[in-house]
C-alpha cells in the first residue's frame, strides 16, 4: 500500500515539475501535470505492489486452532464420532465434522478429503478432540507487508492436523 502513495506522491511531483517546465507555465497546464502525474504514479506503485512486491514478501507458518470438536452420538446416545462423515459433489471430497463456537454453540465444518488432511487417535483424550490448520502466509512482520497488495494470493493450506479419542474415526464404505 505504501508503494502506491509514495509513486502517486512522486508522479505528482514529477508531473508538476515537467508541466512547470514547459512554455507558458499556466495553472490549467500545471494542474494536468498534477493530475496526470498522479495517475501514472499510482498505477505503476499498484503493478509494482502487486506484482512485485507481493510475491517477495517473507512466508511464515501460521498455526490457526485449536478448535473444539464435537462429538457426533449416534441415536442411542451410546456411542459417538467425530468426524465423520465424508460426502462429495461431483468430483470433490470432503470431511464434515462440528466444531464448537466461542458461544457454545455447534457449528458445521468440512475440509476437502486429502494428503492434507491428518488424523491422530490419541489415547490420551476423552470426550473431546481437537482441529488445527496451519497456513503459509505473509508474514505481517516482514518490512515488505506493507508495500505490497495481493497477500492473500500466495496464501496456502499446509496441513489440517484433526486430533481425536481411539476409536473415534469411523468410516463407512459404500461400494458402487
């Protein structure tokens, strides 16, 4: 962002300076420079934001979660999972599971089936399980940031990690 304020301020001033440079050195000449300064500098600070800047910022690892999951009983109350339906639409597969919101209430989620998909049993966990993503991202730190647009276009998923009690992870097979 700051790319395109510093080059709109700088085509500002070059295009005052040329059209004041010129024969006549009128107003209405010096407010086209002005403007038309201003208008080449912002776009070539919006290319160079975008297409340059961008993708040079730094990557970080970024971990979201853990987010609560909720188990899913089964009708007799008896039993329960947590992830577990898998459902798809035309070629995608996915994973449907609820997690839950900071309320207290259950809110549905589903992630796309595969190699970034990752599920542990834990014995160690009872009643509960857990889901983080972790995320390459720009990193907000970096002196770059802040020069440049279109972060979230070289964003990417790195790794779903789903934690869950044994025997909780049921798949169901149906055969076509």
């Amino acid at each position: 962002m700051y790319s395109i304020q510093l080059l709109a301020a700088l085509g500002a001033i070059v295009g005052l300076l040329i059209a004041l440079r010129g024969e006549g050195k009128k107003l209405g000449t010096a407010a086209f420079g002005l403007g038309i300064g201003t208008v080449i500098g912002c776009v070539v600070g919006l290319l160079l934001a975008l297409a340059v800047i961008a993708p040079l910022t730094p990557r970080v690892e970024t971990v979201y979660g853990p987010a609560k999951l909720v188990s899913m009983r089964s009708a007799d109350g008896i039993s329960g999972t947590f992830i577990w339906g898998s459902g798809s639409i035309g070629n995608s597969v996915s994973y449907n599971f609820m997690t839950v919101a900071n309320d207290g209430s259950m809110v549905p989620n589903s992630v796309s089936a595969s190699t970034l998909v990752h599920i542990t049993e834990d014995a160690s966990l009872k009643n509960t399980g857990t889901w983080t993503t972790t995320m390459l991202e720009s990193d907000r730190n970096s002196p770059f940031f802040k020069w440049g647009l279109g972060h979230r276009d070289y964003t990417r998923t790195l790794r779903h990690d789903f934690r869950v009690p044994v025997g909780t992870v049921v798949q169901q097979f149906n055969i076509k």
